[in-house]
C-alpha cells in the first residue's frame, strides 16, 4: 500500500502532539469521575460521575446521550447494571451535567479516514491523539452509532468503581477481607449470612478509595446479552414520555417561522402591521440579523402569539419581499451537470490506493473491462417530530428545553446568540421524535434563543412546521459516482476503480456549529467506498468535493447510504458479467475475510429459494464498524417494485440487548427502503419543491416487508447498530430487480422504466 499524503500528515499530527509541552506523554483523561454534580434528589449519593445510590437502594444512572428511539436508555443503564450487579429495573436515569466526561470519543475516532484492514504505526498514533485530543474536548453527541461503542468501557468502570466501593464499606463494617464478600441484586454478601443493600452502604462507601476494580469478564455477564425490556418503553405507552414538544414552562408563548423560500435568501422588506393585529398576536421578530455571523441559522421572521395556531395562521399570511441572493436558478440538473463536470476535469482526493489502477484495462491478466456510472440525490431526514425548540431569555440567563443529538454545541449555540456564558445556559434533553443526524444541528436552537431575548423575560415554544422542516433542512449530500473494473480470464476482478463527486458535510457543519473553516478530506464523503473488504489486488478510490449551495448535513448512515448502493450495485454487474451469482462472486472476494464471509452466509443460507415470481437480491457492507449482509425478496407488479421480505445478518461484537438490535434491524429496512423507493429531493429555481408527506413519501405500514434478523455470536466489544443495516437495502432491491426485469436500476429512487 502506498504511502499517502494524507496518512503522512496523520502520522507527523500524531507524532508532533507528543512534543507539545509533553502534553502527549501525559495520561489521557480519564472517563468515570466529574468535576460538576450529578442532578440527583431523595438523598441520592454519588459515587462518580455517573452513579449514586439512595438510601431506598434507587440507583440513578447518568444518561449522557439522547434517546431517539435506538434504544440507548435502556443499553448503556445495562452496561452499568451489569457490573454494579443492580437489577435494571431498579434504575432510574438522570440527564448528565455539562461535564467533559460525557463527551463522545469514538465518533471522533472513527473520522480517521483509515482503511479498517490498515495496520500500522501511523494508525495507531492517529487513534492515540485524536482519542486523546476527543477527552480534553469533551464534546457531547449522540451520532455516528457511537453511543454502546464509546461508553463501553466508561459505563462499565464507573458500575465497578462503584461495586468496589461498596464492597469495601461492607468489609469494613462487617471486619472482613474485601475478597471475601459477594454481590448480587444491589446487595453486598457475606459466606457468614451478612448482607446489607446497597442503601444502607453508600454513605460510607462514598468516602473510600476504592480497592482492586476488575471487570466482568464475557462469561461472567448476567444482565449483558439479554433481551431486556426496554425502559422507555412504559412511558411511550402511558403518554409521560417527555419530548420536546412537550414542554410546557410557565408563560409559555409560542412562535411560527417564516424564512425564506429560496435557499441561502435573505428578508428584504416585511410589513406587520396587519399581523399584528391578528388575534393572539404579541410581536413579529425578525431574527435574521442576530443569526448571520453567530450560527448557521437561515435568515427570517418569526411570529409569536398566545397559541400555535395563532402563530401559524399569522406567518402564512406576512407579507414578506425576499432577497433571493445568489441562488435564485439553483436547480438538481444544474447540480448534477456541475458533478459531472467535476468528474471530467478533476483527479480528487485518492482515500485508497492499493497496487497500480492508472487504467485498468492494462492491469495484469485483465479480458474485460465493465464501466458504469450511479446518481444519489438529496434527502430530507424527515424525523416525526418537527424541530422545535423552548428558549427562555430572563435576568442574564437562558434556560433551554430541546430535543438535541448534541447537548453542548445547543448551549454554546444558546450563548452566542444570548450573548451571555455557556455557564449561564441551563438545558433539559427530552427525548427525540427522531434525529437522523437532523438534532445534530442548532439552527433551530439559534433561532429560538433570538425570538425569546424580543419577548421580556417570557418562555417562547418556536415550532417549524412540516413544511418548515422539508423545506428547510439539512440535507444528505446528493452524489454521482463513475466506477470502471477489469475482470480476468478466471472471472476475478483484477482492477477497479471508483471516482465519485458530492458536497463535503464536515465543512458545511464545522462552520454552522462550531466556528471553524471547512477544509481537507471528509471522510463521510468516501465511507463505504475507499473501506471495503473485497479483496481486489489493484484498487484505487477518489472523490472529488463540490462546493454545495445546498445545506448539506450528516444523515442516518451518512455517506455509506449511497456509497454503499453504489459499490454493491457495481459488484453485482461484475458477477453477472462472469455468469456468477451475486453471492458466490462475494465470496471469492472474502478468503481473507472470515466473518464478512459468515455473515454472508448466514443471511443467504436463511434466505433460502425465493418463491415463483420473485427473486432474491445481495449485499455485503460494513459501516461503524458493524458488518451487514441483506438478501431482499422481491417482486415486480405493473412496473411497482414490491419487497416482501429482507433477511439480514450482522455482526456488530457483542450484542448487548439482542432485542434494541433486532429493533434497529427493522428500523433501518424500513428507513432505507423509503430512501431507495420513495425518497428524493429536487429543486428549481432555488427552492425545494417538497414540502410534506404528499411529495416526500416514507413507506406505509402496508409497504413494510417481513424482516428477519441473525445476530453473529461474537465475544468482540460492541460497535455501532442503529446505522448499518440502512446501507445495504437500496442494492439488495435493486439486485433483485435487475434479476427479475433485466434492468439495471443506477439511480436513487429505484423506478423501472
């Protein structure tokens, strides 16, 4: 493999940051004790950063990533549990403080553009000091299928500091060795008959250091690896589930937005007169000047009234003249046209390059060539609960009521525009509706916090619209993409080479959310693309970046969620090429791969023989570390694709709830069949021309297909589960159709001709 630029420049940051001020010799930051208090009543007392323990034995656990319905209100509290050895039931979670110890290491980590089968020294020391660089920033986000994965070890300490403690303050009541007592259900044992609850201990076991901390080992788990109830469960059912849209702070006005129909436009005049007239009407706030060179917030006005309706009803009818900028004739076809000349005139970003691919026809042993080119378009995330956020603006604070994928970029967004310390914003997380990366972003939180600072000291509710929502998004990045391949006389791949083009996320986010200029490879650009495992002797993958005009943002399985359509699509035009089916063709890519090649298996073998009239479809993927393969049983009816049924296998380390994964595995099939049947956004003219569910369709709970899951036994730490089964959905479809119909579906939505 050779060297690259890029993985110089990694190595010599990794090696530099050890020289600075011996700062890389120092131990990275640890993970289990806080500087700040945890938020705990009824006598609860602390035994780190994230446990403590009442006296009625109620064990709060702090919860430092939000819940939007993947399950992590119940996974991480059972990491604790296990190792606490507390019953789950017994738990009660807690919204942690703004503390650095909560913040998400791996989803930084796992940005390193680095191929997964990449060894080496330079590896290593990019994981090192990003790992270490992640610590010190303490940023706290709920992405990139991190949240199992990161908190895996953190979560597990902090329930075994906490057992240990405990331990030791039974020993020293009861004059025994520490080694001599047991636990079991939130009790310390003895041989001798003494047990005493957690309760009775943990004010004494607070003051203690405490003595050897050991781990539970795989075998040792009793809480780990059980389909356990979920806790969030029971309050989705009885109605006391809060999200955003459910507070309801004193005084509570409420605001409708109204911006500008035109990406990237401007308010250029507004007569509100006659709005504010309107029954319930208290002002119209124009918060387009506080927003532009605070946040990444799109320019407008927003109505505030005593009721939503009251709100709605008056935004619809302001009369607004818009200053439609720069971008007043964007269109899809324009931006596809600029793809493709990008494809033509520039060489890209080279993420992997592995023996020699300058072209491919002359690679050795090559017969045959095969080329082809696929298109992606944008999406919306469309999440159930449009955004929303609670702001209130009083005596030199704010206080913050949102449903947020990232708690400490809203309060530094908050602050900002407030103008006052991050130390003066206080947040309450309700659970989300649905993120999708959408509740990573801020532009709404700005937006709030400008309208509530105009309303005298009184907390506004500002809600978008569905059409606000559609209209006004962040979209995932549309993408073209060219790929070219040599097969040799034996029908195995002997080069291929890929170049796609789309928008780079990262430096659309960095600036609107953080402050810093976008720059250099973006890893979600390429993912699914430059990592994979087939093992093919001459590769090389590029990518060219566009300057998008359309806001572009991380979206459910990012980049994977097109590339991997794109190379599984590919792969299976090689094996029809050799006469192969699509899974005996992936199978001869994977000798050195052994459980990509059992996961394969296992989804092909369950699969079995599609009934008359359908036919089955492949595909093999590894996203967040999580290895999926999906076979897709479809069938074709007055040229309407029909998907019956998805099996799907995925190896994704220890499952910790096989239940939430099985339940993720489901979410995601559903998720990304409306992308590859349904989803797409276009614009003309500069405007989006979706606005709701009519125009933007998700799949019907008729349309759903049976999905059956296999979860691999594995004894490897976790990693990601609520993206991976997305990706490999659109090519599994489009695989069986091509085998029903002859036709090679290569855009996104999937419509036969």
């Amino acid at each position: 493999m050779k060297l690259s630029r890029r993985r110089f420049l990694l190595s010599a940051t990794a090696v530099a940051g050890a020289m600075v001020v011996g700062w890389g010799a120092l131990p990275p930051r640890q993970r289990v004790r806080g500087k700040l208090p945890l938020p705990v009543s009824g006598g609860a007392v602390p035994l780190n950063g994230w446990v403590a323990i009442a006296p009625d034995n109620t064990v709060s656990v702090v919860m430092a990533r939000s819940e939007m319905g993947q399950g992590v209100h119940t996974a991480l509290p059972m990491l604790l549990a296990e190792e606490l050895d507390v019953p789950l039931a017994q738990v009660k979670l807690v919204q942690a403080p703004n503390d650095k110890i909560y913040g998400n290491v791996s989803i930084l980590v796992d940005s390193l553009p680095f191929h997964p089968d990449e060894e080496g020294r330079g590896k290593r020391l990019a994981g090192w000091l990003v790992s270490k660089v992640g610590r010190e920033l303490g940023i706290n986000m709920t992405g990139g299928s991190s949240s199992v994965k990161d908190l895996w070890l953190p979560m597990r300490e902090a329930g075994a500091t906490a057992r240990a403690l405990l331990i030791e303050a039974a020993a020293r009541e009861w004059k025994v060795k520490p080694a001599e007592c047991f636990t079991e259900a939130g009790f310390v044992a003895h041989p001798n008959g003494k047990r005493a609850a957690y309760g009775a201990l943990v004010a004494a076991a607070a003051g203690m250091t405490p003595g050897t901390v050991r781990l539970k080992s795989v075998g040792q788990f009793r809480l780990i690896g059980t389909a356990a109830p979920r806790l969030d469960t029971p309050s989705k059912v009885n109605g006391s589930a809060r999200f955003g849209l459910d507070a309801r702070p004193e005084g509570m006005l409420y605001a409708a937005v109204k911006m500008s129909p035109v990406i990237g436009g401007a308010v250029a005049s507004v007569d509100t007169a006659a709005v504010l007239k309107m029954p319930g009407v208290a002002r119209v706030v124009d918060f387009s000047s506080a927003l532009a060179e605070k946040t990444g917030a799109s320019a407008g006005l927003a109505v505030v009234a005593a009721h939503y309706w009251q709100a709605k009803q008056a935004a619809a009818a302001l009369p607004v003249t818009w200053n439609e900028g720069a971008h007043g004739k964007l269109s899809s076809e324009g931006v596809f046209k600029q793809f493709a000349q990008q494809l033509d005139d520039e060489d890209g970003h080279a993420y992997y390059t592995l023996g020699e691919v300058d072209d491919v026809a002359q690679a050795a042993g090559a017969v045959k060539t095969l080329k082809a080119e696929y298109r992606a378009p944008f999406l919306a995330h469309a999440a159930l609960e449009p955004l929303n956020c609670t702001a209130q603006v009083k005596d030199g604070k704010v206080r913050l009521w949102v449903s947020t994928q990232a708690p400490g970029l809203a309060i530094d967004a908050a602050a900002k525009v407030a103008g006052v310390s991050a130390a003066d914003v206080t947040l309450e997380v309700g659970m989300l509706g649905g993120g999708f990366g959408r509740r990573l972003e801020t532009d709404f939180i700005a937006q709030a916090v400008a309208v509530a600072k105009e309303c005298n000291g009184a907390p506004v509710q500002m809600i978008w619209s569905r059409e606000d929502d559609t209209t006004h998004d962040v979209y995932r990045p549309a993408a073209l993409a060219r790929f070219a391949a040599s097969l040799d006389a034996a029908g195995n791949i002997a080069a291929w080479d890929s170049k796609s083009v789309s928008g780079a996320i990262g430096h659309q986010f960095f600036k609107r959310n953080l402050g810093l200029p976008g720059a250099g490879p973006d890893k979600t650009t390429a993912e699914g693309a430059f990592d994979m495992q087939y093992e093919i002797p001459n590769q090389r993958v590029r990518h060219v970046t566009a300057d998008s005009a359309v806001p572009i943002g991380y979206f459910r399985s990012v980049g994977h969620s097109h590339n991997a359509f794109f190379k599984e699509s590919f792969i299976d035009e090689l094996a029809h090429a050799v006469g192969q089916s699509g899974a005996s063709f992936r199978r001869g890519l994977l000798h050195r791969h052994p459980r990509h090649l059992a996961v394969l298996n296992a989804a092909v073998d369950k699969a079995g023989q599609p009934p008359p009239g359908r036919a089955h479809g492949v595909a093999l993927h590894q996203s967040f570390g999580t290895i999926v393969a999906q076979v897709a049983e479809v069938s074709v009816q007055d040229k309407q694709i029909i998907v019956h049924r998805v099996v799907c296998a995925v190896d994704c380390g220890i499952a910790v709830n096989p239940g939430i994964i099985s339940q993720q595995v489901e979410s995601a099939v559903v998720f990304g069949l409306s992308a590859a049947l349904r989803g797409e956004i276009t614009i003309k003219d500069g405007k989006v021309e979706q606005s709701n569910f009519h125009q933007y369709e998700v799949l019907r709970m008729p349309q759903a297909p049976k999905v059956e899951t296999i979860i691999m036994l594995s004894a490897e730490p976790p990693e990601g589960m609520g993206e991976p089964a997305v990706p490999p959905v659109a090519p599994a479809v489009a695989n069986a159709v091509f085998t029903l119909t002859g036709q090679r579906l290569r855009s996104l939505p999937l419509r036969l001709a």
